[in-house]
C-alpha cells in the first residue's frame, strides 16, 4: 500500500558572489511511495529535474515524514471560501 510523505528539500539559492551571504531554501513536496526510502528516491530525483526550470540548485532532503490518513486530509483541504461566502460577506458590512 502507498503512503503519502511530506518531503522537506533544501536548495542553494545564491550567494556565490566574494563577499555575499550563502542563501538557502527550504520547499516541500508531498509524494506517494511504498516506504521512507524510496519517498526520498523520488524526492531527490523530482528535485534534480525541478533543478532546470529554478534558479536554485538541489542540495539535499533535510526530512522525509510519512502522513497518517488525517493530515494528509488537513494538507490537502481547500483553504478558500467560495465567492458567495465573500460577497455575502461584504454585502452584511
């Protein structure tokens, strides 16, 4: 059975300039896999092709959780209200 996996990526985001601050970024990604191992395989392969579309560059992946039925469900919930609910909203002003 697959699980669903929340995948933290670090990336080098600049910096490389004599005298400039390194910059990082962290990104997540959920993924579909069979175990933590192969969720991180994925991962990094993802991150490598996601690479030359960024203008970042793939460092590494800091963590790898797997989530139970309930957060996926609560990562996956819109988080917008329909437009009625704003213009009725607005309208009771």
């Amino acid at each position: 059975m697959l699980t669903w996996y929340l995948i933290k990526l670090i990336y080098f985001a600049g910096g490389e300039t004599i005298g400039s601050e390194a910059k990082f970024e962290e990104r997540c990604m959920m993924l579909q896999a069979d175990e933590a191992g192969w969720a991180r395989e994925k991962a990094v392969v993802l991150a490598r092709l996601q690479e030359h579309s960024m203008s970042a560059r793939f460092v590494r992946v800091s963590e790898v959780v797997a989530l139970t039925e309930y957060e996926g469900a609560c990562l996956m919930a819109p988080s917008t209200l329909p437009v009625s609910v704003f213009v009725e909203g607005r309208a009771a002003r």
